[in-house]
C-alpha cells in the first residue's frame, strides 16, 4: 500500500511539473512582445506627426491622453494637433520602459521634441522635454493606446529668421 501511494503521488507530482513548465513556455511566448510595442509607440508619433487624420485607427474607443494638465478625448486631441501648423518635427526617446502581459504594456519615457511651426508673427521653434507613460491593449488582435499621459518638465520657444 505504501509503495502505490509513494507512485501515485510522483506521477502526480510529475505530471504536474510537466504541466507547469508547458504552462510557463506556451505563457511566455503569448505574451505582448516589447518589440510590437515599440514599433506602436514609432507609430503614433509617425502619424501624430505626418497623418493625424488616422490617429483614431490605433487607440481605443474610449481612449484619452492626460496632456500638460489638459484632458483630451480622440477628437479633441486631433483638433489639438491641427492647430499647430507645423513645419518640420524631431524627436527624440530615451530611458524606456517596458512592462508586458498576455493582452498589454506599459510604457514610461522621457521625450524630447523640437516643432518649427507658422505662427501670426513668423516661424518659431518650440522645443519640449516630456515625462510620459502609455498604456496599450490587444483589441481585435492589434495593440492600441487606450491612455497616454504626457507632462512637459521643460519648454521654450525660440524664433527662427
């Protein structure tokens, strides 16, 4: 009696060992991999800077972006960029951080950004250091922004002849 009772509790025991390990490698290769979230976050600036217009096609329904004190819905962010006119931008990433799970991630960085913009009294350079932090979420197989929060820890404007 003991010896069946030692068996069944190591094939038990091993089943389960085989089992978890199965679990953790099949986990790990479901997870958000960091490069997809990097070539999001290349996007949104891809499109914030060169087709706004399509800005609604990578974030959530329900989105919004908490910008220098300021909260925007989708629309009203996109208003908010279509009010620059904007000329060329630059910009610039650094101290990223990556957080993933089966369905999101999360990103904290610090942004650098230079905009040359037309205004009513000539071109100007406006330049900004941003704190920033996103969270994303697979929605119909796709990662998308569902919030973005952006505060500026530096900005200056400096007129360009």
């Amino acid at each position: 009696m003991k010896h069946i009772f030692n068996f069944k509790f190591g094939f038990f025991f091993f089943v389960g060992i085989v089992l978890g390990m199965l679990y953790v490698l099949i986990s790990d290769s479901n997870k958000v991999s960091e490069s997809d979230v990097k070539e999001k976050l290349d996007e949104i600036f891809q499109i914030v800077d060169n087709d706004v217009d399509r800005f609604g096609e990578i974030v959530t329904d329900d989105f919004f972006i908490f910008e220098n004190s300021k909260r925007y819905n989708t629309e009203e962010f996109i208003d908010f960029v279509k009010s620059f006119d904007i000329i060329e931008s630059k910009r610039e990433f650094k101290n990223i951080e990556i957080d993933t799970d089966f369905n999101s991630a999360h990103v904290s960085l610090e942004h650098h950004g230079e905009f040359d913009i037309n205004t009513p009294d000539g071109k100007v350079r406006l330049i900004f250091d941003w704190l920033e932090s996103t969270y994303l979420v697979e929605k119909d197989d796709e990662l998308k922004f569902k919030f973005y929060f952006s505060e500026a820890i530096f900005d200056t404007i400096v007129p360009i002849n």
